[in-house]
C-alpha cells in the first residue's frame, strides 16, 4: 500500500480483518504482510493517537475469549513489562519471518497485538 493519506480507520480494520481470514485459511504468509502492513501504517506519520487507541479497542472486539491467559496476565503486569513482552514478540516474529516460518511469524505478532489490546 505505502500510500498512507486515504488510508481510513476502516480500511486498518478490514486489512486485520483480511488477515484473520487468510490465518485461518492457511495463508500465513499473506496473513502476516497484512499484518506488517497494518503495522507500517500505525508507526506512520499520518496514524495519530486517537486512530491508535481506536484500534487497540477494535483489537479487544476481534480477540475476544472466554478463557484468555494474556488478558489474565496483563493484568498483573505494569506498562513497562507489558511493552518489553511486545517488544520481544515483534522481534521474534520477525526473526521467524526471516527463517521462512510464517505461521510462527504470525502467531507471535498476534500475542504481540494481544498485549497490545485494552
């Protein structure tokens, strides 16, 4: 996409959405470019913090789960640690993007958007 000035919330949400979909048909690949995508966008020059915020409330809708142990887990963690977590996600994430292991890639980048979550 690169081009960022049309992109709408909407369109963020439909591309996280898109890549739900492909993760659960078996396109892991596909799945994590949209992901990284959403990703390029958030880290943008035209993504401000309100776009932000709405999206990580749009996070908590599409993960929901009865029995969900990050949601736990972040609970008894302050904001630092919870940001050292996501830190480490995206980084492994990547490494395994590298290494060709995309279903991997992307599981850790969903935990990774789990913490991130409200």
């Amino acid at each position: 996409m690169e081009n960022y000035e049309n992109l709408s919330f909407n369109d963020i949400i439909k591309l996280t959405k898109a890549s739900e979909k492909k993760y659960m048909e078996g396109n892991f690949r596909g799945a994590f470019q949209d992901k990284m995508e959403v990703k390029s966008y958030l880290k943008s020059k035209f993504c401000n913090k309100k776009i932000i915020e709405k999206y990580r409330k749009e996070l908590s809708k599409i993960y929901y789960s009865k029995f969900d142990l990050i949601k736990d887990h972040k609970l008894k963690i302050d904001l630092i640690k919870k940001s050292k977590i996501i830190e480490l996600l995206e980084k492994k994430s990547y490494e395994k993007y590298q290494k060709g292991d995309y279903k991997g890639a992307f599981k850790a980048l969903r935990r990774s958007e789990k913490y991130l979550a409200n």
